[in-house]
C-alpha cells in the first residue's frame, strides 16, 4: 500500500509559468459516485485516469486532509477509454504542468470545460510535516477544502460555484496567513 502525502494551493500570480518544465494533457472519470463518497458508504475514491497513451485505476481513501492511502495500477489504454465513456458520470480535463523548485516538483493542474479558470499547485512531500520552498507564486493553502478534490469539480465545478466560494477561490494569502 502506498501512502500520498500531498498538500494543494492556489496560486498568487502566473510567474510560474516561466518556469514549467513540462505539460501534458489528463482525462480523468470517477467509478464510485461523489453522492456515496459524501454520504459515508464509499471508503474509496476510485478514479480512472488518462494522460496521453498511458492510463491508470486509481484508489485513495477518503480521509479529508494531506495523507491518504493510494493505490495505482496501470490500465490499457481502451479499456481506460470505454470506461471513461460508459462508467463515469463525468469527465474532469486539464493540463499538468510540472514546475520544479529547488528540487521539488510542483505540479500545477489548470482546468478546463466547467472547470475552466481553476488552477491549483499540489506537492507531494516525503512527510506531513516536511519543509519545501514557498516561490513567490504559491498562494493560499486549501488542502483541507474538498471543493478543490477533483472528484468534487465533476459534480459541483467552478463554474457552478457561488459567488463566495470564487472570492474565496480569488483569494489571496494576506500578511500572517499561514500558507
């Protein structure tokens, strides 16, 4: 079983697309419906997730915060393309860009169709409690929001977001705000 560690921010300003070392497009569907996950009858999320010819199942518990369980196993690519197009209740798509700081991976998800105008900075990390580099485009840290989770933007997308929950998306960190 492996374990993912991984933290999730908005972002400050678009400086960091200077540095993005590379992109590439991912199509991705849930199995297990946003209703059972929210509801308590579903311990898992399980996602199917395509990115270029390669394509993944993917299951993650779903404790609310930075650590969850994860598993992945990889999938062919047409069996990923029918159950994409007859299992999932919808389809979230977006750009992965990879930026790396002082050896950390960024990797920034912009999203696209209903989602469009959401884009958010995720890190993994080795602990919890491990220090990385905070560049100057990092902005507020929503880890703990599950409206940013992605199995939540297929059933409830930006577009559809109330006017606080894009102020609060338009945030950005003010002077002490933990980040």
């Amino acid at each position: 079983m492996g374990i993912e560690i991984e933290r999730k921010f908005l972002l400050a300003d678009d400086t960091w697309r200077a540095a993005v070392t590379g992109s590439k497009p991912i199509a991705q569907g849930y199995l297990v419906d946003v209703r059972a996950l929210r509801d308590g009858t579903a311990r898992a999320s399980v996602r199917v997730r395509i990115s270029g010819e390669q394509a993944w199942l993917n299951i993650k518990s779903v404790e609310l915060g930075v650590s969850r369980a994860e598993y992945e196993l990889p999938l062919p690519l047409a069996d990923a393309q029918t159950m994409l197009a007859t299992l999932c209740d919808g389809v979230l798509e977006k750009t992965r860009h990879h930026v790396e700081v002082d050896g950390w991976l960024f990797e920034i998800d912009e999203f696209h169709g209903h989602n469009h105008g959401l884009i958010v900075a995720e890190i993994e990390l080795p602990a919890a409690d491990a220090a990385f580099p905070r560049p100057v485009w990092l902005g507020r840290e929503v880890s703990d929001l599950v409206r940013y989770y992605n199995v939540n933007l297929i059933d409830h997308p930006f577009a559809r977001w109330s006017d606080a929950e894009r102020a609060a998306a338009d945030a950005r960190p003010v002077s002490g705000e933990h980040v």
